[in-house]
C-alpha cells in the first residue's frame, strides 16, 4: 500500500467534512462542480470512483473499468467491516455535505432534485455488489443515461447560473 491510498482515504473524509469545517467562501461553488463532475465521471465509469481507477490501473495494468467497484485502497486501510460502513456513510456524509453548501450560498433549488438523484444511484451501486450483473438490467441501464442527461443538464443550468450572478 502506497502513500497514495492514504490521500484518497483523507480526501475523501476531508472533502465530504469541507462545508463544516471551512466557512462559506467564494470558492464553494467548486466544491458544487466537483461534485457534479464527479458524479458524471462515477456513472460514465461504471460506478468507479476515478481516483480508484487510476490507482487499480497503476497496480494492474489489465484492470477492466466496472470490474470491481469498491475502493480497494480505501478496504485496505479499513478492512472489510469498516469498509462497509464507511461506504454508506460517506454517501449521507457527501449528501448533507452537499446541501450544506448549497444553502449555504443560497445557490438554485434545482440543484436539491440532483442530490433526490445522486442519493437513490449511489445508494443501488452501493447495494448491488456486482458491477457488471447490474448493468445486465435494462431498467437500470435507462436509468443510467437518464442521470447522465440529467448531469450534464444540471452542469450548464449551474455555469448559467454562476456566470448571470458573476460568481466566477
């Protein structure tokens, strides 16, 4: 295990606690983008956090994306009962993290429905262990590029909305 698997076990616990322990700054919105982006990146992946991509194709360079989802580096540092555990809480963490700082900035309601989204993906990817059997559904496989849709509508509402109030 490399120092590597350690900054993506901390900056995933200090990105989710950012809005609570840095204060409302002008910089926020990149938190809203990173979250946005990278919800886009965790779908157009197969449900492989991009960090944990890289780091499975740096150990294995014959790693097919999708194959196994979970943050290998992160179950490591854990272990696999904590790894669990930290799986779900890291989606609520990230939840409540993310309206935080859209109220916070008084940022549009609209962004909320995305969280209504993100919340019920993340939780069937965490749920359905197999990858690759849960792309087999086709009802998933819509709901899918729906949320694709979807993201990159939310995307440009959230640029509009940045660059009409002047916030860059």
């Amino acid at each position: 295990m490399n120092i590597l698997h350690y900054l993506h076990f901390l900056g995933a616990i200090f990105f989710n606690l950012y809005p609570f322990i840095i204060q409302k700054n002008k910089y926020d919105y990149f938190y809203v983008y990173i979250i946005l982006l990278g919800n886009l990146c965790w779908l157009l992946f197969n449900g492989e956090c991009f960090i944990s991509l890289i780091l499975k194709k740096l150990e294995n360079k014959n790693y097919r994306l999708g194959n196994n989802v979970d943050s290998d580096d992160i179950k490591n540092i854990l272990g696999v009962n904590l790894f669990n555990i930290f799986k779900y809480s890291n989606l609520i963490l990230n939840s409540l993290s993310y309206t935080y700082i859209i109220y916070r900035n008084y940022y549009p309601k609209y962004l909320y429905i995305f969280l209504l989204f993100s919340i019920i993906y993340g939780y069937i990817y965490i749920t359905f262990e197999n990858q690759n059997k849960l792309n087999n559904y086709i009802l998933f496989k819509i709901f899918k590029y729906i949320f694709i849709f979807i993201s990159i509508i939310f995307i440009i509402l959230f640029s509009n909305y940045l660059y009409k109030n002047k916030k860059f």
